[in-house]
C-alpha cells in the first residue's frame, strides 16, 4: 500500500548531529478522511499530525520550552483517544494515540451500575474543572490514564538515547476537552512528580485560553507556515491545490503586471495615433487649401495661353 511522507529537520540536540523529524500515513487513510471533509463542504487545504499541531502550538505559545533541554509532556485529551508528544530543546522526541479518551475515563469515573456523567464533556466553567477545581475523578480513571501513558513513555525510555531518555520531566501540558477533568492535573502532577498546568489558545481578544481550541491554533500556525514542528501528510492533489493557493500571489502580481504593461502599450499606442491623426490633419487642410488655389492656377494659364496666341503675329511679323 502507498504511504504519504513528510520530514522535517530539527534542532541539533542530546548528541545527535543532524535529526530529522519524520511523519508517514497510509494514503487510503487521508483519502478517505480528505473524501469525507469534501463531502461535508470542508475546503481542505493540508493534512497535519495532532502530536505535531500540539507541539507547533506549544512552542509558539512558550518560547522559552524551544531552548529547555528538559523533556516536556503533552497531552490533548479528546473524546476517543489521548495524543502524547514528548519534546525537549526544539525537538519532538516521541508521539503517540492512546485508546483513551475522555469517554472511556468518564466510563471509569461512573459509579457502578450508573450513568456515565456527562461533566467531563462540558467547558472548564461548566464542569467544575481545571486547576483548583474541587471535584476529584475516580482513582480508577486516573490510574487508568497514568498506566496508559506509563506503557507509551517505557517504550520510548527504551529506544530514546540515555542522555535524555533517563531525564524527568520538568512539566505536563494537558489540553483538549478533556483537560479541565476535575482533579486530573494534581494526579499527573503527582504520578510524574512535576508541575502540570492546562494549556489553550485564546478564542478572541480579552477571553480566557481554551484548551479544547490548542490543537486547531496548531494547525492554523501549520498552515500559515509557522509552526516549528510542521509535518504535511496531504495527498498529491492537496499538495498540488496547496502549491497553486501559495502560488497564486504570484500569478495575481504578474496578471497585475500584464494588464498594467498592457495600459502601458494602449497609451502609447494612443500618443502615436493622436499624432499621426495630427500630422494627417495638418497635411489634409494643405490639401484643401491647394485644392482651392487650383482653379486660380488654372485660370490663369488659361490666360497666359490667351495672350501667348495673340502675341503670336507680333513675334513673327517683328
């Protein structure tokens, strides 16, 4: 099956002269996502990864975490699954989908034999959430979080060079919806012993940063070509659209150009016909006044033929 690539290089960090960050997907898979925001009337512009949108957005939103050399954790929460990014020093070291979701830990948090409560899915304001919110979710929920992400960060810990691998972390990142879970900030915060703290992007000027819109503000900075960490998996007909829209500037200047050179040739085009039209005018009325002097002309060689008969007899009897 066909895969879509991208790469992207990175920081030289953590003893590695040249990294490169790279992202692949199976092309059916973003054909038929790309087939389905179609279909829904979406104008699909790029293919991007979550892990990387997040970072992107991480690293746009704290500078400073582009020059730590400690490693940082990210994660969105979202209603299905939870992406996992681990950065340091302005690379992205490790990314990863867990089949946890915000579902599954209000699942866990339900009492037995009761309804799922609907809390986690509302806004921080709603829910009770965020930082210092006073409910707690269930021990099973958030233990149930913590051995998921335990299993993806042994398996990086694993492969990851030692001089960065065996560090501790010196932040979590939560964002997403289900980042204001009551509680579940103090339970990272504990389990990997560092701070944790919820990050979102402001949704217009003077309101409180969402964090359910960091992923998006990601792939908004992906698109405009800002993001630090940015992983294109469109499809060639994307990748063509795309290349035309970056283009088209280019084609609206140079259409600029034409038609102003095209003004251009016309004005000079007129300066000239208007001369010519002035020497032709100028060359007509000399005409006319020649053609009015003719009859003039004509009668008087008519005269001049007259008095050279009658001189005739003159001459020859002289």
């Amino acid at each position: 099956e066909s895969f879509i690539y991208d790469h992207r290089p990175m920081p030289a960090r953590f003893g590695r002269q040249n990294p490169v960050l790279i992202g692949f997907c199976r092309e059916s898979v973003v054909r038929e996502r790309a087939d389905a925001l179609l279909d829904a009337g979406v104008n699909v512009a790029d293919f991007a990864m979550t892990a990387t949108a997040i970072a992107g957005a991480y690293f746009h939103l704290h500078p400073e975490a582009f020059e730590s050399d400690t490693p940082q954790l990210l994660l969105d929460l979202g209603a299905e699954t939870t992406t996992v990014a681990v950065v340091a020093g302005g690379n992205v070291l490790y990314t990863a989908a867990l089949a946890v979701g915000v579902d599954r830990l209000a699942a866990a948090a339900a009492p037995p034999g009761g309804a799922v409560p609907d809390a986690p899915r509302q806004p921080a304001a709603e829910a009770g959430g965020g930082p210092g919110g006073r409910g707690v979710p269930a021990g099973v929920a958030a233990s149930l979080l913590e051995r998921e992400l335990r299993n993806a960060l042994e398996t990086w810990r694993s492969e990851e060079r030692p001089e960065i691998g065996r560090k501790q972390f010196s932040k979590v990142i939560l964002s997403g919806g289900g980042a204001h879970l009551a509680g579940l900030d103090a339970s990272l915060a504990r389990a990997f012993a560092c701070p944790a703290e919820v990050l979102g992007a402001a949704d217009g000027p003077g309101r409180p940063p969402e964090p359910r819109l960091l992923t998006a503000y990601g792939l908004a900075l992906h698109g405009l070509g800002l993001s630090q960490a940015g992983i294109s998996l469109s499809t060639q007909r994307v990748r063509v659209q795309r290349h035309r829209r970056a283009r088209f500037p280019f084609l609206a200047a140079a259409a600029a150009l034409l038609v102003i050179f095209a003004g251009l040739l016309e004005v000079s085009a007129y300066r000239n016909l208007t001369e010519r039209q002035a020497t032709v005018n100028r060359e007509l009325e000399h005409l006319r006044n020649c053609n009015r002097i003719v009859p003039d002309l004509e009668a008087s060689q008519q005269d001049i033929e007259f008095h050279q008969r009658v001189l005739i007899p003159f001459v020859e009897k002289g």
